[in-house]
C-alpha cells in the first residue's frame, strides 16, 4: 500500500490523485505517508469516483502547509 507514496515521493508528485476507498484503507491502516517518505513537492490530493467521507478528507496524505 506503500507504492504510492513512494512513487509520488521519487517524481516529486505535486498534485496526488486517487480515490476515497484508497485514502480511507490508508487511514484503517494507520498509514502515515508523509511521515514515511519526503513529499515535500506535493501540493493537493485529489479525490475522484465517490463521495469522500469526512474522516478521510484530512489525514496522512494530506500536504503540510507551506511555512
């Protein structure tokens, strides 16, 4: 499950676009992409196919904000 985010790390992704059956099995895992790799470059998660939950609309992918 950890692909992803390691190839959006050595692209240096920076908008990420998946769906919410991925981002939320990431959140039931407890699954911390940006504490795991560099995903400095990355800028906004885009989510497409069904209605987002709230509980996986922040969370391990979501990009910090730029200081």
């Amino acid at each position: 499950m950890d692909q992803p985010a390691d190839f959006a790390a050595g692209e240096r992704v920076t908008v990420f676009g998946t769906s919410p059956a991925y981002l939320g099995a990431c959140r039931e895992a407890e699954l911390a992409p940006r504490t795991s790799v560099d995903l400095g470059a990355l800028r906004a998660v885009q989510s497409a196919g069904a209605v987002l939950p709230a509980s996986s609309s922040r969370g391990s992918w979501t990009p910090r904000p730029r200081a």
